[in-house]
C-alpha cells in the first residue's frame, strides 16, 4: 500500500478503494453523456466519516497529499456538486447521522436524511419549517450546500433562513458559522467547508390542512397569501404523478381553515404526491430544468412554458418554475433545459443553483471567491464548483449561444 492509502485508511474506520465504487461515486442525480464523461475523473477513495475527528484527519491527509475531498450526501441534487472532476477523495456524510431536539431547534448532523428528522420531529410536536420534496433521500447537509426552496418556503423562505447556526470543518479545524456569515456555506457547494451539524429553526404543529384549487397560474396568484406553502401543478405533471388532468394549485396552511370553500380531497392527494417526483425520477427518463422568477414576470413566462410538464413553487419572494422533460435524446433535451433558463432570464428571473453547471451566472455573493481564497488557499475543497468555471460549464456556456 503506497503511503497516501496508509495514511488515508490510519485517519478513518470506514474507507474503500474498490474500482466499482469508485465509479459509483464518480457522479450524482445529474446524467453525463458517454462524451462528457471524458470530463470526469473517478475518486481514488471513499470514506464515511462518523464523527468530527475522522473527517479532520482526511482533510489532513488531503492536504499533505494535495489531493482534493468532494462531500456527499445522497447524491439527489442535479447541479452536479458531488461529481468527482478530479481524482480525490469523496466524503460520504451518511453515517453522521444522528440529531437532537432541543430549545424549539433541531441540531442535526449532515447526513440525517430530511424525511427521517420531519418523522422524528413529528413525535416530539414540533415540525420542519421547509423541507426539500426530495426528502425522503437527500440529506440535511446536501440541501444546505446546494441551497434553495421548498415546501414551506412561502412562510418560511429558502433553507438558509432557518438555519440558526452551522459547523463546518476546514483546515484550520471546525467552526461554528452564524448570521451574515453563513453566506459563505449555504449555496457553496462544499467548496468552502464541510458542513458537520446544523441547528436549524423547526415549528410547532403536525400536518399543515390542505386544499386544492382548480385555476389558471395568474388565478392562483391571487389565493396564496397566508398559506404555510403552496405549490402548482399543471395538468401535464398532474397526469404523470396521478393527480388528475386539471391545472391545480395546493394550499397548505398550518391551522384548519374551515372557512375556505375548497376542494380538500385535491388539497390531500396533491399533497400526498408531494415526493413522486423522486419515484418518477428513478423510474422513467425524464429531466428537470428549474429556474427562479419573480412574482410580477412569473404568469408570463408560465405562459411560455405551459406546454410541458409544469411544477410552481411559491416562495416567500420569488417563484421556482421546475419543467419536467422527457428525455429525447441527450443533447436535444440538454438544450431545452438550458433554453427554460435562457427564457426565465429575459423574464428577470435566474438559474435556481451554481453547481458544476453554472458557476458562470455569478449568482452567488460577489466576495465568496475571495472567502474561498481565505479558507481554501490550495483549492481542494470540492474544486471546480459553484464559483470554479470547469470543462463541463464551459461547455454548457456554449450550449447557452445557441439561438
Ligand atoms: C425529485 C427531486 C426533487 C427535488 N426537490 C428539491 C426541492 O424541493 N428543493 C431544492 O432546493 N432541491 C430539490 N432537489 C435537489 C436536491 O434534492 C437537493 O438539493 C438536495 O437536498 C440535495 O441533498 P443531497 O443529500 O442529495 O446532496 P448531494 O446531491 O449529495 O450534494 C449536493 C451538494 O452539496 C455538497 N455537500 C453534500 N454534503 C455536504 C456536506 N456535509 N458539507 C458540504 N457540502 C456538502 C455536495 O458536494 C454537492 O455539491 C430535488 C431533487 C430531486 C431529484
């Protein structure tokens, strides 16, 4: 075994170096053509650390062999963040996976999936604010790095805002982030640390009460305020996740609201199927394509996307507009995808996320680079990502001047 192998195994009880793993944990929910794959190179390891002192001792060794560590939850998110660009040793959050409920938050380690903390949470009275709709797979760590919304957003906002503080390792060791600085951690990708435990703002209450309403998009506008979350369905994604073939708005709020004279069977079903969309992910070929909007542009730019399997996210100030393609064809589809965006943006709106995909949209804060420079001065924390253009974002930089 050469010395970086003994040295790698020395710092942490579970590692492996098998070649099919390692494939395994060369890329994540986002598919490579055979062409891009050229651009990925597979882990020379991977570990899963189950305590702080494990994960500081691979970022020693990552360090002293300048070889760089990729973090990864459950591999859901589709911007490419946990894609191995360069040999390096990927970190598997999974098995630091405990939490604790205390003090009206939650203290929960990185790998605790988001499904299990809200059932748990659940017993205790107390529920998560938002939570992402891939839930029962991807973790607390992984949505944190990603950044973004979800259900609960229009009340609560996007994950950061109801992060009340983080812990991060890097190699200067583990600090604990809160407040203006957590900037820097949330929407980074792992680039700048690696996220350990999160204490995060929970509410008290069970299962939100639902409704649903059959209406246009621009109706729907006019019905959200006061909700806990709410989401739209057009009737091409409401056909694919069997629930009916209306465009349907769900509203969920957190107390009853017996007053309201809408549909709850619809309000129920349309929140039981709040998760299909990982099952229809695994099980049919499709690809998503999100993009943020504001309110005032977002019934226009609908207008122009209804034709496809629509989701609309309400968030507390903006819309997440997810298209669902069938996958026709991985470049033709690759350049829909990337034309939803294009077209979100003469709307005003932007990318949801950076990832490997889009570090050129330069939607993260302006001084994160310089705060990577700071943390991460040789450049082995998740390299390539979120503010680091690659070979992949340049190629899709092109794709993107296609008219
Ligand atoms: C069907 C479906 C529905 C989805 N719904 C939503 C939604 O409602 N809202 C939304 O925003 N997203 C959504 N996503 C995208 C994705 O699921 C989320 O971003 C998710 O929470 C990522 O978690 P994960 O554990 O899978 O992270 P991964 O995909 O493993 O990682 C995401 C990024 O975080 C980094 N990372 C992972 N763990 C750590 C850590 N401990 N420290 C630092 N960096 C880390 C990785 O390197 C990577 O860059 C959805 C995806 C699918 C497939």
């Amino acid at each position: 075994m050469d010395s970086f192998k003994m040295e790698l195994s020395r710092s942490v009880r579970r590692y492996d170096f098998h070649p099919i793993q390692r494939m395994l944990y060369s890329q994540d929910f986002i598919e490579i053509s055979p062409f891009l794959k050229r651009f990925i190179k597979y882990p020379v390891c991977i570990v899963q650390p189950e305590n702080d002192e494990e994960v500081l001792a691979v970022l020693e060794v990552s360090r002293r062999f300048k070889i760089p560590v990729v973090p990864r939850g459950a591999a859901t998110s589709a911007y490419g963040g946990a894609t191995t660009l360069k040999k390096c040793i990927v970190i598997d959050f999974s098995r630091m996976n405990s939490f604790e409920i205390k003090n009206g938050c939650v203290v929960a380690e990185s790998g605790v999936v988001w499904l299990d903390l809200e059932k748990e949470l659940k017993k205790a009275g107390y529920a998560l604010r938002v939570y992402p709709t891939s839930a029962p797979a991807s973790t607390v760590g992984g949505w944190i790095a990603q950044g973004g919304y979800g259900v609960g957003s229009l009340k609560y906002g996007d994950i950061g805002k109801n992060v009340e503080w983080i812990e991060v390792a890097d190699f200067d060791g583990v600090k604990r982030v809160k407040g203006d600085e957590l900037k820097y951690y949330v929407g980074l990708f792992g680039t700048t640390g690696l996220i350990l435990r999160v204490c995060l703002r929970v509410r008290e209450g069970g299962e939100p009460s639902n409704y649903g309403v059959k209406c246009s998009f621009k109706d729907s506008l006019d019905l959200i305020e006061g909700a806990y979350h709410a989401s739209y369905v057009n009737r091409n994604l409401g056909k694919m996740l069997g629930c009916g073939d209306s465009d349907s708005l769900l509203l969920s709020f957190e107390d009853q609201k017996s007053e309201l004279d809408f549909d709850v069977e619809l309000g129920n079903i349309l929140w039981s199927r709040r998760f299909y969309l990982l099952k229809a992910a695994k099980d049919t070929n499709i690809v998503f394509t999100e993009a943020v909007l504001p309110y005032e542009t977002a019934p226009e730019f609908y207008q122009k996307v209804d034709k496809l399997a629509v989701e609309a996210i309400f968030a507390q100030d903006c819309v997440v507009m997810l298209g669902i393609l069938p996958e026709r064809g991985y470049y033709s589809t690759a350049l829909k995808a990337v034309k939803f965006i294009k077209m979100a943006e003469k709307y005003g709106g932007r990318t949801y996320a950076t990832g490997m995909l889009f570090p050129h949209k330069k939607i993260l804060d302006k001084d994160a680079a310089d705060y990577k420079k700071a943390v991460d001065p040789e450049n082995l924390l998740n390299p390539g990502k979120a503010i680091q253009g690659n070979a992949i974002s340049k190629l899709v930089r092109l794709a993107e001047m296609v008219p």
